[in-house]
C-alpha cells in the first residue's frame, strides 16, 4: 500500500496556481509520492499533470466539485485520465433526511454519473462522514448506497476518523467493503473528536493497516481537516514519518 498526502489539508495553501505549486513541492519535500487533489483553486488537466510530473508525485484520486460532476462526467473522466488519475471522488453529502436529501435521490442523481465516468475508463468514489452511519428506512444509509450502486460503479474512500466518529469500527467497515476501498483516508482521533497527525491520536491503526491490506486498499491518504493553529505541513510531515516508522512510505 502507498502513503498519500490529501491536499485538503493545506487547502489554505492551493487557492492560486503559484501557491498550490508550491505546497506540491513541499509534500513532495517531506516524502510523499502520492496526493489526492481537493480544495484547491480550478486548474487545467494539463497543467497538474506538468506539476505532478516535476514533483515527482501521482495523484491517486480527487474530491471533484458535485456540479461539475452532475453535469460533465465525460469531461471529468477525460481530465483525469490525463493527469493519470483513475478515481474520481465525491467529498460530501449532507443525508439531511429531513429535508428529503435521501440515499434514493442520492442513487438517482449520482448513479447516471457512475456509469459514465465507468464507461470513460475512471471509477467513482465515494467518500463518508458520519451522517451515512444513520439509519433511514431502517437501514444504515452506507448500506443502502453499497447495495444500490454495483462494485465497478462505485467505491468507497473510507475515511478513519469519521467512521469513528459515527460510534462504528473502521477496521470493521474496511472489511464489510472489501474490495471496493482502493482508497482510504488514514485520519486519527484524539480526546475531545480532535484531529491530529497519524498516531498522536487514539485510533488502533495496526487493526486499521491489516483491515486495509486484506481489503485491497491501494491507496492510503493522510488527512487532517483542522491543524488547529499549527502548520499543516509540519502535521503531515509528522505523519508521514510516523507511516514510515510503521514501515509504510
């Protein structure tokens, strides 16, 4: 399995071309091979693929916009086969029940989506929180969308933190979807539902990495969506150094 930086973290560093450059190279300088493109300003196909090759990094997959998706998954397949990416993710969905945002319209709007960005040679991923750990109809709304979306069609970048924070087990969950998480954000969780750097948290990621090898995860994100005040470099770099001491790189 690879390690991976998601850019979302040094999203404050990526909203101009020159700045989002920049923090490439500074991932790139701390060690990591692999980003996951989201959160940052719009840019050309070509002009990742430039930066990516120059950095020395490949992009495992992205949070694309939903509207951007919803109404050009051709287009959203081709530039991330340019850019050599074959995962294209989906980063949030509210599940306000309440207000009719139900795992069935979620299927009928995004299930069109998934075919075609299959049929453009780039699967669809779909990314948790904690709200997909809710019930509706009696059932949890992650089961729902693993039943109702095939597994070419669809997989799932599950994110450790999250899950965790639904009251479920991701080494659990890793194993319920195997074989369709090529993808994982490695989050951890400390006292008070804090973020922090990988392994300064309280989350069991010996129990995680195995779930994720025996599920075929391929991909392995690092992800910290509050730093809190600290540099956000600084906490990846802390991660990563504690994935290599883990003997993962």
């Amino acid at each position: 399995m690879k390690t991976g930086a998601q850019l979302y973290t040094v999203r404050g560093f990526t909203q101009t071309l020159e700045s989002f450059s920049e923090a490439l190279k500074k991932v790139a300088d701390i060690g990591y091979r692999t980003v996951q493109v989201s959160g940052t300003c719009e840019f050309e196909a070509g002009w990742l693929k430039n930066e990516l090759i120059k950095n020395g990094l490949e992009c495992a997959v992205t949070h694309t916009p939903p509207q951007k998706l919803l109404n050009e998954p051709e287009k959203v397949a081709e530039e991330h086969l340019e850019f050599g990416c074959r995962y294209a993710g989906l980063g949030w969905n509210a599940f306000n029940l309440a207000d009719g945002d139900t795992p069935e319209k979620f299927v009928e709007k995004y299930l069109p989506v998934s075919k075609k960005l299959y049929d453009g040679g780039v699967k669809f991923m779909y990314h948790n929180h904690d709200r997909e750990f809710q019930k509706s109809g009696g059932r949890l709304i992650i089961d729902i969308l693993a039943d109702a979306f095939p597994e070419e069609l669809m997989g799932f970048i599950v994110d450790t933190f999250w899950v965790q924070a639904s009251g479920a087990d991701p080494a659990l969950w890793l194993k319920k979807l195997s074989g369709r998480c090529p993808c994982i954000h490695l989050k951890d969780f400390s006292y008070g539902r804090k973020f922090a750097p990988i392994g300064e948290g309280n989350m069991n990621f010996p129990a995680i990495f195995y779930a994720a090898e025996e599920a075929g995860t391929e991909y392995m994100l690092v992800e910290q969506d509050d730093c809190y005040g600290e540099d956000p470099f600084d906490c990846l770099k802390r991660s990563y150094d504690y994935l290599k001491a883990n003997g993962f790189e």
